[in-house]
C-alpha cells in the first residue's frame, strides 16, 4: 500500500474549495432566503400586531365616540323635553292667562248686556207699568183717584216741617201738576185745601202732564213735591236699580 | 479478468510534476456537478418557495437543526462544513452507480484528507472557541491523567473515521467488481441497492462524527456533546 501525497494534497484542496462553493451557491442563498422568509413573517407578525393594536385602539375610540354621542344625545333629548315641558308651562299659561282673561271680558261683556237688558226690561217694564196702570187708571171714576191722590198730597205736605211749609208756600210761581185739567170747581177746591195746609199760598198755576199717570205734584222755582204714580214708578225703578248695583258690588 | 488493487491510485494524467489520479477527476466532475446545480437551483429563490427550493430549504434546514441539537450551538459557523462533507460523500458514494466512475471516497487519500479537514476544523473551531490554553486546558479534563489519553483520541478518532468510511465504501466497490465479473450484469444490482444505503448512511455518520467532534472541541464544560440519535459507530 502506498499513500499518493499528491492526491491527498489535492483532495484535501477540492474539498476545501468545494465547502467555500456550496457555501457561496448553496447554503448562503437558502440560509438567506430562510432568513428573508423568518424576517418577512416576524414583519407580517409585527403589522399585523400593530395593525390589530390600532384595530382595537381604533374600536375603543369609536366606543368611546359612541357613548359621548349617546350622552349628549341624551343630554340634548333631557334639555330639549325640559325646554319642551317649560315652553308647553308658558304656553299653558298664557292659554290660562289669556282664556281668563277673555273669560273675564266675556263674563262683564255677559254681564253688562244682562245689567243693559235687565235696565231696559225695568224700564220697559216701568213705561208698562205706567201703561197698565193708565190703562186700569181710566177704568175707575175720574174723581175718585183724583180726591183720593190730593189728599194724599196734603197729607205728604202736613207731614213737612213748619220751615218747609213755609218756603213751599212762598215759593212763587207754584204750579199745580195734574195728568188731566181739572175743571173750574176741582181747582177751586184744590186751591182752597193747599191754602190750607199752607198758609199764605199765593194763587199757584194748573198744569197739565199726562206722564203722570195719576195724582198731584207742586212744582216750584226751588222746591218740588211728587205726590203721582210717575214719582212712584220712579221710586220704584230707583230702588230696583239701587238693589241691582248694591248686589253687584256684593 | 484482473481485478485492480483498491488500495491503489490510477494516475491519468500529470500537471507539471503533479500527477492527477482518476479520484481527483471524479472529485473535481462532483464539484463541478455540485456547483452549477446549487447555483442553477437557487439562482432564483425568492419569499414564496417553489417545490425544488423547499426541498433545499428543508435539506439545508434540517442540517442545520441536526448541527444545532448535536453540537448545542448555533449551526451558522459549521452549517457550510458539515453540510458540504454531508453533501459530498452522498454524492461520492452515489457515484458509483455510474457505469465506469468509481467513488473518490474508495481511495484512502480521499478519506484521508476528509478525516484531515475535519481534524483540522475540530482544532480550528475549538481555538476559535475556548482560545489556544483553553483548548489545550480542555484535554486535561476531567482529569489531568487522561491528557494523554485525550491526546491520543484526537488523532485516533481521525484515523478511525478515515478508516471506517474508506474500508466501508471500498469493500462495497470491491465487493460489486468482484460480483459482476463473476455473475454478470443484473446479479450486482441487490448489491448495489444496499451499497446506495450503505453510502448514505456511512455519509451520514461521517458528519455527525465530524459534528461530535467539533462540539467536543467547542465545549470546555461539556466535552462529549449530545450524539445524534442514531449509532454512529460501524
């Protein structure tokens, strides 16, 4: 056996050439492709990774947006029914206000055509009064209401106090009010009773006013004593409307 | 018919002074075929891995892995190393299944300079390693009387992987020489089958020796790395 140095020598060399060959055509290119592949992924791994971060960061703000949206909704809904319920209250009440008001006009309006309808009714009703009466007037025996309503006048004028007979008496010119004339003796008669009942009566006048339905009445410059159903109705009417203003402001 | 010695070198030619034999030849066709193919398949790889690069990428990947369980360390420094004697002795042995090519790893001079490179990686990477006392302090270990025995190991573990990869592949060659000039063409074949495993395997446990070794070298505090797996020892 014999070792050939030589081609020890140069298969020592071939192998050495050939690790730094496969080193340079085989195992860098696969290490480095292997290593090119692990860093891509480990990027892929990492974007992803910052990518599912910002993902979950992102769905956090959205939620977090979300909720603020929802409350201020909320916060808008609550303010916008408060302004609704304080701007229904106003409207309530100035509708209230307003109604009370119109309710009140339309109450004085009612109750002034009541108190215009009940005044004109009264004062229809007198004027009937007078009418009727008048009409029943002209039924009974003329001198029988005219004797029973001139001593009805003396009887108002004995009634006055002396001072006051005495002023009517020289109360000048004094005229006698009659609804009908009286004939030549009625009057003297008249004339001769007054004088009576007022001492130093000067010659008074005889007038004629058929508005007074029945009775008599002396007319003075300064004095004025109604003895007549007209005086009456009035009194009457006077009294109505006094009751009627004093239940008003009752 | 003669049968050549196979502890015999053929010369084909010389160089100057320097003659060439025919397992330098079959050498220097492997590096070639081994060169323009790895450049041809990976001239193009790229992140998406086609069939031809995953099955370089699961090659390169699972030497890679074995160097890293083997020698507990990371594989980049030895990766182009053991994967080329790997590579090389698969290719080697395989060659001989070409008709008229005879495998460079059934003349001693090619295993020769195998265990060579090997012993001289396994010093180089444990200088680099542990530093030039360090590594020397390593053969003290565990104690200082088995330093010459450590001593002794360092070459006779070489010598013993030359041994066993050359006696391997050279009787298989023998054996189908002998075979076929008896038998004639289609009796080697079961042989030549089984010398196809004998090739791998004995490729195999050349690098994982190469790899135990260097991890040996490497580590101060464990100078017997884990052993792959597999019986290495033939």
């Amino acid at each position: 056996m014999r070792i050939d140095w030589w081609t020890l020598a140069l298969q020592a060399i071939n192998v050495v050439i050939l690790v730094w060959l496969l080193a340079r055509f085989l195992f860098r290119p696969v290490m480095g492709a292997i290593a090119a592949r692990q860093t891509a992924t480990d990027q892929l791994l990492a974007d992803a990774e910052t990518a599912k971060t910002a993902a979950l960061k992102l769905e956090a703000d959205l939620k977090a947006q979300t909720d603020a949206f929802a409350a201020d909704g909320d916060a808008r809904r609550t303010a916008l029914l408060a302004s609704i319920e304080a701007e229904r209250s106003r409207l309530l009440d100035a509708a209230r206000t307003e109604t009370d008001a119109k309710a009140k006009l339309a109450l004085a309006s009612v109750e002034d055509a009541q108190k215009g309808m009940a005044t004109q009714l009264e004062e229809k009703a007198a004027v009937l009064a007078g009418q009727m009466a008048s009409a029943l007037l002209h039924r009974l025996p003329a001198g029988g209401t005219t004797d029973m309503m001139f001593a009805a006048l003396l009887e108002r004028i004995e009634r006055l106090p002396v001072e006051e007979r005495r002023a009517l008496a020289g109360d000048t010119p004094l005229a006698i009010v009659t609804p009908a004339a009286l004939d030549g003796e009625a009057q003297a008669r008249c004339v001769q009773k007054l004088a009576e009942a007022l001492p130093g009566l000067a010659a008074p006048n005889f007038t004629v006013d058929p508005a007074l339905i029945a009775g008599f009445e002396l007319h003075g410059p300064h004095m004025l004593v109604r003895n007549s159903w007209r005086a009456d109705l009035d009194t009457q009417l006077a009294a109505l409307k006094e009751d009627d203003h004093a239940g008003l402001r009752g | 018919m003669k049968i050549a010695s196979p502890l015999e070198s053929h010369i084909l030619f010389t160089i100057g002074p320097v003659p060439i034999s025919q397992p330098v030849v079959t050498t220097w066709g492997i590096m070639a075929v081994l060169t323009i193919g790895c450049w041809f398949l990976t001239r193009r790889l790229g992140l998406r891995p086609t069939r031809t690069q995953a099955a370089l990428e699961l090659v390169v990947d699972v030497t890679a892995r074995q160097i890293r369980e083997t020698m507990e360390a990371e594989p980049q420094p030895y990766l182009p190393l053991i994967g080329t004697l790997f590579i090389f002795l698969l290719v080697a042995n395989w060659s001989s299944l070409l008709p008229g090519v005879e495998p460079p790893t059934a003349a001693l001079e090619t295993d020769a300079a195998l265990a060579l490179i090997v012993f001289g990686a396994t010093l180089w990477f444990g200088v680099r390693a542990l530093g030039a006392r360090g590594y020397l302090r390593s053969f003290a270990q565990p104690s200082i009387l088995l330093a010459p025995l450590n001593l002794v190991e360092l070459f006779t573990r070489s010598f013993s992987l030359m041994v066993r990869l050359f006696g391997n592949v050279m009787s298989g060659v023998f054996m189908i020489g002998v075979v076929l000039s008896l038998a004639g063409l289609l009796v080697p074949i079961p042989l030549m089958a089984l010398e196809m495993l004998t090739g791998a395997v004995q490729a195999y446990i050349f690098g994982a020796l190469a790899m135990v070794f260097i991890g040996s070298a490497i580590s101060e505090t464990n100078p017997s790395p884990k052993a792959p797996n597999h019986e290495v020892s033939s």
